[in-house]
C-alpha cells in the first residue's frame, strides 16, 4: 500500500521540512500520491512566518501542505485539538490514496497522532485558576509546582512553557494520576508508522541555531511582530509566548534590546532543541539520520521505498 503513514521527527532547525519535501517528490516520481501534515504547532498561524521557518508558497513546490495558516493569532493551540483534526485528516487522506507524511518537531502533538492515547477532559473553572495563577505568579512557579507533583512530567517541559505546565497540573488534578499525556517509555502506535528522524551533531546543531536565530532578524522579524500586534499577538495565550517572537516583543517595548532579544530566542532555541531530542531519543521506533551526511536523502528514500514497497 502507498498510503501508510509516515512521520518526519527531529529538533529544530535540523531540516525536517526539505526532507519531508523529498519524500513526497520520491512517492510521486513512484507513481503514489503524497501530501505534507504539518506537525510544527507554531506553524498553525497565519502570519507568524519568518519566527517559524515556515516554508513559503513557492518553497513548497505545489506540493499540498495541510494545517499550515489554519489558526488565527489570538487562538489557543494544543495538543489535544490538533489530535481531533488531525487524525481524521490522515485517515481522509489514507482512504483517497494518499501517503500522509506528518513533517515537524512538536512533541507532544506528534505524539498525539501517532500513539495510542486519549487526552483527559477538561475542567473550565479549575482551568481559569490555574491560568491565572500563571498570569500573577509566571511560568517557573507553575513549573515548580509541577515537579512537586510529578517530577518525571516536569522534567519533559522547558520552565518557560506555562502553557503545558498549566495543562499537566490540571490532569494531575482531575486523575489523581501523573501527567499520562507524555509520551510513555514504550509508546503504542495507534497505526503502523515509519518513522524519520533528522539530527546532526550537537556542536553544529548549537552553532547552526544561533546563525538561523540572526538570519530570522535580518529577514524582519521584528517587523512581523509588530505587523501582528493589531491581529492580537499579544492577547494570544500560544503565539505571544512563541519563542523568537516574544523576545520580539519585548524588543517593540524597549524592554531588551536586540542584542539582549536575540541572545535571549538563541538561547531558548538551543534548549528547545534538547528537550525535543531528550523527547525523541525515547522513540525505539525512529530512524536517524545525519543532517550532514551527503547520503542522508537516499537512505531516507531506501527507507520510504521498503515502507512503500516502492
């Protein structure tokens, strides 16, 4: 069959998105048929670009890229919504013929997809105190409260990441159980999945993330923040905490310089990318490959082929 489900993994900045392009070309060139499922939570949003690498119109190749552009800015983003359209997305796709292939590096809502889980209900009033204790007490203290209560889930989540520490407190609370949304040590996938993943050294990855963070300046990401204030940004529960455009932010508001935004994005991206390989290196199940070996595409394409029976 050419339309089981295959996933693209990694850590930012690794080039995920040129080899889920490769793919879908090597499918295509078979005979099959293959689109893109973005997996990339930042990339949901309509105008947050330049801060995301988010591949342009014409980078994309006509080649179909779903749940890219598909939130407003002041939406919430997680993980629990993306696995109610995402899944019957892959499902959709699968039945007319075509090879999903889910392209990016959000762990939890990779995990979403591809595992055999199910996210706990929410609490409406138990939410809004946990959200506005974030607001008054900031997201170190969440985290703190978090690894009180469950050390093994606060050790997945960067302390900067309000948001999912709220979240894993919240289901804490209402199951009396540790955070059951992390990926477990020996993940069941809820279909068979071939799964890639896309690193390099970690000194290079290091130094490639710094040069990529100033690149994002010198293409205007500042002015892309600003361009998005009046669409609410700042109001944005998920994008005004992006990194990079947080930084950007308080930039506008002359509360760091752009030296001080700048070393500040590097410096969260470089630990965002640990915590995706700390993520990743979990999953028995994903095949490495090495951004810098000059073969890394055509043994992606020997792995696809055997997967595809190409």
């Amino acid at each position: 069959m050419q339309n089981k489900l295959i996933a693209v993994v990694g850590p930012t900045g690794a080039g995920k998105s040129d080899l889920g392009l490769a793919i879908v070309d090597q499918i295509v060139a078979g005979g099959g048929k293959a689109e893109i499922v973005n997996s990339d939570s930042m990339q949901f949003y309509r105008g947050m670009d330049i801060g995301t690498a988010k591949l342009s119109v014409a980078e994309r190749r006509g080649i179909y890229h779903h749940l890219i552009d598909w939130l407003e800015i002041t939406d919430e983003s997680t993980a629990a919504e993306y696995q109610t359209v995402a899944r019957p997305l892959i499902s959709e796709l699968q039945q007319q013929g075509i090879t999903p292939v889910l392209v990016g590096g959000s762990m939890l809502y990779i995990a979403a997809v591809l595992n055999n889980f199910e996210f706990p209900a929410r609490d409406a009033e138990l939410r809004l105190q946990l959200e506005a204790d974030l607001e008054e007490f900031g997201p170190h203290e969440m985290h703190r409260r978090l690894k009180a209560l469950d050390p093994i889930a606060a050790s997945r989540i960067i302390p900067e990441n309000g948001r999912r520490s709220v979240r894993a407190i919240e289901i804490i609370t209402l199951t009396g159980e540790p955070f059951a949304a992390a990926l477990p040590e020996h993940p069941e996938d809820r279909q068979p999945v071939l799964e890639i993943g896309v690193n390099g050294p970690r000194e290079d990855l290091v130094q490639r993330l710094e040069k990529r963070v100033h690149t994002m300046w010198n293409l205007g990401l500042v002015e892309e923040a600003r361009s998005l204030i009046p669409l609410g940004i700042r109001e944005g529960k998920t994008s005004s905490r992006a990194i990079g455009y947080s930084q950007a932010l308080a930039q506008i508001d002359g509360v760091k310089t752009q030296d001080e935004a700048i070393a500040d994005t590097v410096r969260l991206t470089q630990k965002y990318a640990r915590r995706q390989m700390s993520w990743f290196r979990r999953d028995n199940r994903i095949h490495w490959l090495d951004y810098q070996d000059q073969d890394m595409n055509s043994k992606a394409a020997n792995l696809v082929s055997a997967w595809l029976g190409l």
